[in-house]
DNA sequence: AGCGGATGGTTCAAATTTGAACAAACGATA
DNA sequence: TATCGTTTGTTCAAATTTGAACCATCCGCT
C-alpha cells in the first residue's frame, strides 16, 4: 500500500475509454432489447448460454458462474424468465438438491427472433467500428483478462502467490 | 432485419470474451472499493471526474453525460456523497436551475486514499495483463466506440445517415 | 450406518438504477 | 415584455442486484 505505480497517460486514457465505452454500450444494448423483445441484457446472456449448452439446459450454479451473476440473482431472473415461458426448473437426476434450468421451444423461438437486433447492435457500435486486427487484439485482451480474474482466487490480490504452507 | 450479418467465429469470440471480462472486472473493482473505503464503483467515477474538473466543481447534468449514468441515477448518488461530505451542492450562479457539484476537501482526501488500492486492482486484473501495443490498442477501440455511440443521435442506427429532409 | 464439513438454491432486506412525470427557470421571438 | 418550447434537476414507483442467512442434500471417513 506504500508507494503507487500510477498510470501512465495512455494507460489512463485507456482504461477510463474501456469505462465510458462499456457504459454506453450496455446502455445501447438494454435499451434495444427492451424494446425489441421486452428482455433485459442479462436475461438475453442467460437464453444464449442456455441455447449453446447440450441439452440446452445448466445446473444454476454453474450459469450463474458463465454469465457472471450472484446465485441470487440468477434464482430471481430464471423467475423472471420462467413467468414467461421462455425457460423451466427441472430437478436434477443426478444431485437432488440440483436445478436444471432448461431453454423451451418458446425460448428458442424467442431468441432467434431477438438475435438479429442485437448482433446489429454490437456491430454498429463495435466490431464494425473495429478492423480485424483490433478483433483479434481485443479477443486476446479480454480473454487475458478474464484468465487472470478467474484464476485469481477470492478477492485478496498479492504480488507473491499463496505460499504453500499457508 | 432481414438478412442479417451474424458475427464471425473470432468476432462472438471477441464480444464473449469482451462481456464476460467486463462482468468480472466490474464485480473485481466494486468489491475492493467497498472494502477500501465504502464507495461504489459509480460514486467513485464521481470523485474522479470532479476532481479533474477546472475548481473541482461541475454541472449534474454534464457530470451525468461524463460518467454515464441518468439524471436520477446522478442525484442519488450525490445525494450520497453529500450525506459522507464528499461532495456538496452549490447553486449556479449563472443559472438558478442550475446545481455544481462540488468536491470538499474531504472528497479530495478520500479520494487520494481510495485511489492507490484502485489502480492497483485495474492494474493487476487488465493493464499489467497486457503488452504496451495492446493498451494501445484498447485506448484507440474504445475511443472509437465510444465515438460512434455518442454521435449516433437517440436509439435508432440505421445504415444511411439521416435524409437532410428528414 | 452415521458424522461433519462443503455445496446448491432460495429467501430476505437493503442498495442502486432507470424512465416518466413535474416544477422552475431560460431564451428566442413576436 | 408576454409566450412557447427547452433545459435542469428532483421525486416517485418499479425493476434489478447483491450478500447474508438458511435448509436440504451430498460426500469422504470412521
């Protein structure tokens, strides 16, 4: 906590462009799902996680760790989804205490027709701004990112590792 | 909507990469300052943009544009601060509607004293992440998104620009 | 078989965010 | 200067999110 390593100009300009970006660009994309097809960006992630998964369905803890949300917050958007018949509990076979939430027919239907807007969405103010080289860096950079989060344990962050005795 | 572009192998896996990092990185950030010092992740953007503000002051309305957040969201969060005496409402002089935002000495200190342990957890979990050429490269992605969503008027994108008639 | 710690999901209260509705003040124009 | 359309900031209700508390179930060991 003693002496800072600051940012540097560019490391600042980046970091506070990645900020403002993210939230205009989540802003765009909730306020075109919502008009489109009443769903919110979580609940959009949750559908498309769903659809790709085998029998498109997931354990809950695990959905919640792919896109990212708290259990809670899982339990109450599956409600949210499941009121409207896009997605069902089903007991897991294997683990009693499990739930399977599954993608239905009127789920599968429903993301195919609110796929189209939001991919155009994602384009016109990403990737199509983007050269494919800028794709690929920004892949890598986030996929970077992501391993280092993941790997990090907890919320405590060292320069050392975790010695092994303790 | 008809015929639409869907994205590319690397391109889904970009945006994939892209919002998961996001998610993570917002959970990774929000809990440190919670720990560090009680702030949110949004009060603290407040801090930072007041304090880079010429007398460390600035409208709601422009400080609701900068950090990216509704009218309402805004005067929530100042309301906040202003209760931990971070922040103080001052009338505009040169507009009785208007309200500055103000930054207290306190502000100032607290920010001062939350910033080292923020910077290192951005540092940590994205910019020490990556090469100089990839910051760089973020820095130009993200400028260039945020570019397009801020000249795109309103919600709608179409491909022609707005008929002059129109 | 029976413990004891770990996991899986839900419930609950509290905090935050947003859009719509509003009232006050501005400013250009008649 | 009286008026109409804007802009400013707040209030309000509704939706969402999170962490902590909780119960049920699972699993490795005795």
């Amino acid at each position: 906590m003693k002496d800072t390593r600051w940012l540097s100009e560019t490391e600042l300009d980046a970091w506070v462009a990645y900020v403002t970006a993210t939230h205009l660009l989540e802003r765009r994309v909730e306020e075109q799902l919502k008009a489109a097809s009443g769903l919110t960006h979580a609940q959009y992630e949750i559908l498309a996680k769903l659809s790709l998964s085998p029998a498109r369905r997931m354990r809950m803890t695990e959905l919640a760790r792919q896109v990212v949300v708290s259990k809670s917050g899982l339990t109450y958007q599956i409600g949210q989804l499941e009121k409207r018949g896009l997605v069902e509990r089903t007991t897991c076979p294997s683990d009693d205490r499990g739930v399977l939430a599954v993608l239905t027919d009127e789920g599968v239907r429903c993301l195919e027709r609110t796929a189209p807007g939001h991919v155009a969405v994602v384009r016109a103010f990403l990737i199509d701004q983007l050269t494919p080289e800028e794709v690929e860096t920004m892949r890598r950079i986030m996929t970077k990112a992501t391993a280092a989060m993941e790997s990090a344990s907890g919320h405590a962050f060292r320069s050392a590792p975790p010695a092994p005795g303790a």
